[in-house]
C-alpha cells in the first residue's frame, strides 16, 4: 500500500453524517490532497490509503466558534479542527500584525480564524483597523467579553462591518446593569452574597443591537444569548428576516446558577450562569432552531486565575474537551438530530466564518472527525488535555469521544482501542 | 426613666432555660462541624447547642476572675483581611480567657499587601500549626477556600457579603436573654440588606430558631429571593416595624458600594433612620439592636441608641464574647482530644 502524503485515503465502515439526513447512514468517504473528492458507497482506489471506522461516526471536524486560547491538545481531544479565537488576548487582535500572527499560529494541525478586535484596545470607544484586518485573514469581528456601551459607535461599527461583510460577534450584557456583578440575581447570588445583575442585562442588550441590525443590515452573531427574555427577541427578530445568528455554550443549556453552590469559580463565566427557567428555555431554543451555533467558549484558566474567592476569580471555563460529548446529549435526549448537532457545532459556525467546512461536502476542506458517540468517559478535572482543567463538569460520568480527527486530510490525533 | 449609665447586669435580662445536656446528642453529635463557616447548613438544635453553651461564658465573664484555661497551649490565629475593631478584639478576648496563645494577623502589615495570593497565605498560616484560624476577608466565599486548605477549625469573622455567623449567634443570644425566647417573636431588619453578610446570617439564623424575620430597605439595597432565607420582604420601614418585638438596624456600608445606591445618608434617615417616633409603631418593649459600628444620626438615633431599656446594643458585645468563646471551645475539641469530640 502506498502511503505517500498525496495518495488519496478512504475512510471506510463509517457511519456518514450529511445534511439531508437526520440520522447517519453507513458509507465512506475519500478524501484527495486535503479536500473532500466523494461521500457514500464508494470503493477505495488501488492506491488509496484506507482508514477503518469500525463503525464510527464520520463528521465534520467542528468549528468552535469563539474560544480564547489555542490550546491545541484540547481542541484535537474534542474533534475541533478548526476555531475562531476571540480578540481578548494579551496583546489585544486589535491590529492586522497581531490577526496575522494568529491566524498562522496552529497551522498545519489545527486552524485558527482570528477574530478581529472591534475597537481599539477593546476598550468600546475607537473603531480599530477592521478593514486591514481582514486582510490579514480575520473572518469576522467582534465585541470580545464585553459591550459596547455606546450607541453611536455600535451603530458605526455595524455600519462599517456590512460595508465589508463581515459578521460582528457581539457580547450582549448591558454593562449599567451588570456593573461588577459575576452572577445573576437570584436565590443563589443572595445566598452568597456575590454582585449580582439581574438577566435582563443581556436582553436590554440584545434589544438595542437588534434595533441597530434593523438600521443597518450588519451580520450581527450573538455569541451567548442565555436568558428566556433574550431569546424571544432573537427568535422574534430572526422571524421579520433580520441577518441574525445565535450561539450558547453547553455550559448554559446544563448548567444553572445552582452551581456556583460552594463558591466554585469553575462555574464562573461570562455571561453568568442564569436560572433554571432560562436554562429550560436555552435548551428550548435548542430544539427550535432559534439557537444557530453551540461553542465551547473554551478558555483555560490555571489556579492563578481560578483559586480565588468568587468574584475576585476570572471567568470562563476549560470547554474544548466537553463540547461534543455534552453536546450528543441533547441527541440522545431526542432534542435533536444528530444531523442538526453538527449543523450546531460545525456547519453553521463554518458558514459564520465563511470558510469551506464543516460539512461532508465534495470539494470541503477535509476537516474530518470520528466519533464513537457511545463510548463512556468521565470528565476529570486534574487530568485533562487542556493547559487548565477548569471545566464545571467535573467527576461528570458522559458519553461520546472523538475516536480520529483528520485536518485538511491528514490524521492529526487518534485514540487506541 | 433609666439612666443611660445602667450597666448590662441591670439590664431587663431574663435568663431563658437552659436545655439539659441529656437534651443534646452525645459529644460530637451535639455539633458535628469541622469549620464555623456560616449559619446556613446548621440545623435548629445545633445552633441552640451553641447558645446553651455560651451561657457559662456570660456567667464566667461577669465575675472578677475571667479566666478559664481549657484552650492552653493552643494557637489561635485571627487573620483579619478587612479592618475591624470590635471583632478582633472580641475573638482576642474570647480567647485569652480561654487560655489560647492569641496572634492577630491585619492585611495592612502582612505580605497580602505585597501580593501574595490568599492560598499561599491559608498554607503559611497552617505551616505555623495553629489549633483555630479566625477569618475576616472582603470578597465572600474567601474564609470557605482557606478553610478548605487547613488542617484546623476555621471561623468566619465575617466575608463580604456573605456571612458573619458569630454575628448572628450573639444576636440570637441577646435576644434569647432579654425576650426569653426566640420562636414567634417579630424581628425587623432594616437598612442596607444587600451589603450586609450579618442581615444574612441573621435571617437564616433566626428563621431557622422560630423567628417570623420582616426585611425592610430601600429598593436599591434590598437582594432579591430573601423569603429562600426565611425572611419576608417589606415594602416600606413602617411595615417591617409594625408590631416588631425586636428592630435590628443595620449599617449603611458605603464602603461596599458601587454607584449610587441612595441619594444621600440625609435622605436616607429621613425614610430608613430609626427615630423614637418610628419606633413606637413597635412593640413597647421592642428590642432595639445594631451590629456596630453605628452611623449615629443616620440608620438609628443616638436617644434610642443610649437608651437601655431599648438598645441592647451593649448586651450585644457583652454577648460577642461569651458567643465566641463557645464557639472556640466547641470547635477545638476535637484537636484538644475532648472524651466523644475526637
């Protein structure tokens, strides 16, 4: 067998996830240089290399949608292959040198789209060089973890963003509400007594921005929109034709402010965790199709950032490694298909960003995860591939491990057995 | 009219009943906790342990000698993040006249200024071997991460917005002392509640032992969910002071807010201060109580505040003591190797 990098490779007796079909029908794929050449019953070539599913799921490599950190051994142990990292590093993507840099820095293995800075600095006041950041190769622009608290450079910003057709990944919390709170009014926050903000924050939030979209046509992706209040105004929105999307993290369709019970900073995120009725209707959402994409807003943080009391602790939450297996189940509760769960983590976050993935599609980048979405595993905090294992699941019994992942091609992880 | 120089001993004291020690599971049992973190999570007869308990220390400390030597040769550790004044000394004293070795660590003076993280501070600490760790810190939640890290009792002296459980147990206490009781009294508790860890221990504490607690405070400063605390909220100051046997003021923190909150400490005594003629929507006896330090003329009128048969202000640090000193004892058993406490 010939095992040159250029021969073709045929992955075979894998079950293929395509759009069409709820639900994965048995086939191969094959795959030539780094693109997707055929899908479905097809034989491997005399040369072709050949990779046994035994049986797995063949997927689109998922496309994470806001994460800030590379952190390559977490993505490849989730099935990412590619993300959109958010401009909150340190220093800010606020200037085309620095997107540059980013875009190339986990090449070959894992790709990163970086998401340009908004304004300067991230600081909400000036708008930064979004135009020459493109060109550096960002895909998309956005707030960072934060709001931009004035109108009329929100409004210039989107302007300028369906000027250049670009999306704008906005934080939607309304920052006069939310102030220094880190959770949201409610029981818990009393109980603890931490800074709380109420959940309105985040549609008072939405409901100015949408507004601004009607004006100005801007593709406009609401990272998290976490709240039943919230939702209803993206839903209705997207209902009158508005180019709207919407993202959540699993962490927001599981998990309620219960569990910042013991001040566990691992369940501080950004926006916070809300109540149990904006949980139910997030998952609702979900199931409706109001919900467009599911991210890991992966962000590992050591104990430097995490061993604090509450508020003096930062947000986030290691997420790469649990995004798929938390994700298929909501498939398994029969919420939804398995087909739409990749339209959630891959495909749609793929059209976002514009780029050729996220589908098994001819002609798609060969972006190409196996996934034994029975397979049982526990998540454990002090052992994980991510460089902080500060995930809220901890000691969480799930199901659902990316088995190979292929990008543009070429195999980059796998697990025995 | 009593002169405001009466001294607590003639204080209307009624002294309750104490339950018998039979009343109360065998050693251990009676209080099961490692840690004094906060007052939720205890259960009634716990609680009510800890008060039986400090009733000897009120006794001990009214008399000439106030010395008791069960915590000799312990280390007690007050380390105390975020200023005070009558805590420390309470906790220092509680100890003393138990026997312990007292050191008081302030933030001011330690390398906390200089960096350290709170963690490399609870390890430095627990290195040193202390037998019990008093904890005051600003952010809530800090004395339950350092209590998770040390191999001794720790007491929370108070964090952020969280609790402050001795605070609460003395209240229960005093008032114990002057109604005679605690189940079916009205308690009011008014000011500044979303800034204030003692209105949080204090309305699970006192809902937990029978109390019907009624909070009162501008809008601003009210959390939201505080009938999860066993409390129910007022709309207004009158409402919470209606018929209340006991009216607990609480202090404006300015400290902890941030933005506007009020619009300004004048105009907040003239809805929320406590003044003779608000008070006789009371009880006439009602129990007028503040956790210190007070903001005279603001949230409570100095005539109410200095009158003895009204304020049981002073009873309340009389009681800080005694409360403390039980609660040292209770905690250190274990570590002292007390008979059914190991």
């Amino acid at each position: 067998m010939s095992n040159t990098p250029t021969s073709p490779l045929t992955i075979v007796n894998g079950r293929l996830v395509l759009g069409g079909h709820a639900e994965p029908v048995p086939g191969n794929l094959r795959i030539i240089g780094d693109r997707i050449a055929e899908i479905g019953a097809i034989t491997p070539g005399a040369d072709d290399r050949v990779h046994d599913a035994r049986g797995a799921l063949i997927a689109p490599g998922l496309v994470d949608l806001g994460v800030f950190a590379i952190d390559r051994p977490a993505f490849h142990f989730g099935g990412i292959s590619r993300a959109a990292l958010m401009p909150d590093q340190n220093p800010t993507l606020d200037h085309p040198a620095q997107v540059r840099f980013a875009a190339y820095s986990g090449k070959p293995d894992f790709w990163v789209h970086p998401l340009a800075a908004a304004t300067r600095g991230l600081a909400g006041i000036e708008m930064a060089e979004i135009a020459l950041m493109k060109e550096a190769g960002a895909r998309a622009v956005a707030t960072g973890r934060r709001w931009i608290t004035d109108t009329g450079v929100m409004h210039r910003l989107m302007q300028y963003c369906a000027m250049l057709d670009l999306p704008l990944i906005v934080h939607s919390q309304d920052h006069g509400l939310s102030g220094n709170a880190v959770a949201t009014s409610g029981e818990m926050a009393t109980r603890l007594g931490l800074p709380q903000a109420p959940a309105e924050a985040e549609s008072i939030a939405i409901a100015r921005d949408i507004a601004l979209v009607r004006m100005t046509q801007a593709r406009v992706h609401f990272r998290q929109v976490t709240t039943r209040a919230g939702l209803a105004l993206v839903r209705a929105a997207k209902a009158e034709g508005l180019p709207l999307t919407v993202g959540i993290t699993p962490a927001h369709l599981l998990l309620s402010d219960v569990a910042l019970g013991g001040f566990r900073t691992f369940a501080r995120l950004s926006p916070p965790l809300r109540s149990e009725d904006d949980r139910q209707a997030a998952l609702a959402a979900v199931g409706d199709g109001t919900i467009d994409v599911i991210a890991s807003g992966h962000d590992p943080r050591g104990p430097e950032d995490k061993r604090l009391p509450f508020a003096d602790s930062q947000p986030g939450m290691a997420g790469a490694e649990t995004l798929l297996p938390l994700s298929l189940g909501l498939v398994r509760d029969g919420l939804i298909s398995t087909e739409r769960l990749f339209e959630l983590v891959a495909a749609n976050p793929a059209r976002i960003l514009g780029v050729e993935a996220g589908a098994l599609r001819p002609g798609f980048e060969a972006d190409i995860v196996l996934v034994d979405p029975d397979r049982p595993w526990q998540v454990d905090s002090g052992r994980m591939a991510a460089s902080a294992g500060n995930t809220p699941f901890d000691r969480l019994p799930v199901q659902g491990r990316c088995v190979a992942l292929f990008k543009g091609g070429r195999l980059v992880d796998q697990i025995s057995g | 009219m009593t002169s405001p120089e009466t001294s607590p001993e003639t204080s209307p004291e009624l002294r309750p009943t104490r339950r018998p020690a039979s009343d109360y599971p065998p050693g251990r049992a009676a209080f099961p906790h490692r840690h004094l973190l906060g007052i939720a999570g205890l259960q009634p007869w716990e609680i009510e342990y800890l008060l039986d308990e400090a009733e000897q220390w009120v006794d001990l400390n009214r008399q000439a000698s106030k010395h008791d030597d069960r915590l000799a040769g312990l280390t007690l550790i007050n380390a105390f993040f975020e200023n005070s004044t009558r805590t420390l000394l309470s906790f220092e004293i509680a100890g003393k006249r138990l026997g312990a070795d007292v050191v008081n660590m302030h933030a001011a003076q330690s390398s906390v200024k200089k960096g350290e993280t709170l963690i490399d501070t609870a390890v430095t600490l627990n290195a040193m071997r202390a037998d019990a760790i008093v904890i005051r810190h600003g952010s809530s939640g800090a004395v339950q991460l350092i209590a998770d890290k040390v191999g001794c009792p720790v007491l929370n002296a108070g964090d952020g917005t969280h609790e402050h459980p001795t605070q609460a147990l003395l209240d229960a206490l005093t008032i114990r002392r002057r109604k005679g009781k605690i189940a079916g009294l009205r308690v009011a508790i008014c000011g500044d509640i979303l800034h204030s860890r003692v209105a949080r221990s204090n309305m699970i504490c006192l809902s937990t032992l029978g109390a019907e607690v009624y909070v009162a405070g501008p809008p601003a400063l009210m959390p939201p969910a505080v009938e999860a605390m066993g409390a129910t909220p007022c709309k207004d100051f009158a409402a919470a002071l209606d018929g209340a046997d006991v009216v607990m003021m609480l202090r404006l923190q300015h400290e902890r807010m941030q933005g506007q909150f009020i619009p300004s400490p004048r105009e907040f005594r003239h809805l929320y201060g406590l003044t003779d003629a608000r008070l006789a929507q009371a009880q006439p006896d009602a129990l007028v109580m503040h956790p210190g330090p007070m903001n005279r003329g603001i949230e409570i009128d100095s005539l109410i505040a200095d009158n003895p048969k009204r304020s049981a202000i002073t009873d309340q640090v009389e009681m800080g003591v005694a409360m403390r000193m039980a609660c040292l004892d209770v905690l250190t058993r274990r570590g002292r190797g007390v008979a059914g406490w190991a």
